[in-house]
C-alpha cells in the first residue's frame, strides 16, 4: 500500500513504527480462511476444517513462506525490507483499516524501499549456529559462556552504530516478563475470536 495516511494510521497502530510511513511501499501478509470458506459456500459445503488451529496455523505459515520468497525477490533487485510484527498489537484495527473480511487476519507487515547506502551496511551480529542448530535431538538452553560472549559481541555493534547497548539475553526476557511487554497481544485468542476465528 501506498496511501500517506492509511500507513500513518498503521505506523501508530504498529508502536510509533516510523519506516512503515517512511518506505515507498507498504505490504500487509494475511493469514486468509475466508478465501476457503467462500469456495466451501460457493459449493453448498460446510467446511469443519477453518476452525481448527491447524488450518490456521497453516495459514500463517503459508503467509511467512510468502512473505521471505517476496524478501528474497526483492533483495536480489537491490531493495531493502523491514518485517513488521506490530502489526500484531492491534488486530481488530489493522483489520479495520484494511478492510478485512471476518476470517482474514494480517499476520505481520513489511516494508519495502531502497536502502540508503549512505548509512552503510552493517549487519547485527546473529546468534551463533550453536544456539540455534540442532543435530538429531533438541541439544538444551545454550550455554552462559556462548550467550555472554553473543551478548558482549551485540553490545560493540550497537555501541559502533550509535545505538544505546542492550543485552540480547536481558532484551529477551524482558520481551516476556510481564504483559505490558506484549504490546497488546496477550490477548491474540480474544483478538481472533473478534476477526471471526473459531480456534478449536
């Protein structure tokens, strides 16, 4: 999407999320049971399945694959994208403000412009495959020595961007510790239920 003030509406909806009305193209990915619910309608079927959390699950994933294949598209032209979870603290107003139908839900959005070379392009230091990797079985909480040594490495990179340094071990579990930190989607079920899922 485009429109000035539609991205303006979404950016506060999304916690003040400035980029969203900055780059030049806006796209919502939506988790869509209505499109299957109108072909069940369109045959005389009453469909059991869209009720179930599988389905729905299923449509979440569908729209991340999506949304990466369109990431990786746009990267190999030269553009830069931002997902955008916040899309999340509202759901009944994004919804709103895009003109959902009931049993259509925006998962996240993502902004897509072209990077500002100027700024240069410093990637944040991931994780190591150690933390996140798994060989045959689930392997256990990473080691304090490895997360200390991640933490230390993030602080340098944000501290080299002109960012105020944060642990990611203490950003994490602040990101859960009480549910004002959720932004609104602690109440995700309730949220749902309003756009018209069942959640069985």
């Amino acid at each position: 999407m485009t429109d000035a003030d539609r991205r303006d509406r979404l950016a506060e909806f999304a916690g003040g999320q400035r980029h969203i009305q900055q780059a030049p193209l806006f796209l919502a990915w939506l988790a869509d049971m209505r499109r299957l619910r109108a072909l069940g309608e369109e045959r005389g079927i009453a469909l059991e399945g869209p009720d179930y959390l599988e389905m729905q699950l299923v449509s979440m994933v569908d729209a991340a694959l999506a949304a990466q294949n369109a990431a990786v598209a746009a990267e190999s032209m030269g553009l830069g994208t931002v997902y955008i979870g916040g899309m999340r603290n509202h759901p009944e107003k994004v919804a709103a403000e895009l003109g959902l139908p009931a049993n259509v839900f925006c998962v996240f959005g993502m902004c897509v412009g072209w990077p500002d070379l100027a700024a240069g392009e410093d990637v944040k230091p991931r994780l190591p495959q150690s933390v996140v990797l798994h060989r045959e079985q689930y392997e256990g909480t990473p080691d304090t020595a490895t997360v200390a040594a991640y933490d230390l490495r993030l602080r340098e990179f944000q501290t080299e961007q002109g960012m105020i340094p944060a642990d990611w071990s203490a950003q994490s579990v602040q990101r859960v510790e009480k549910l004002p930190a959720l932004m609104g989607r602690h109440r995700m079920r309730e949220a749902m239920a309003n756009l018209g899922f069942i959640l069985k």
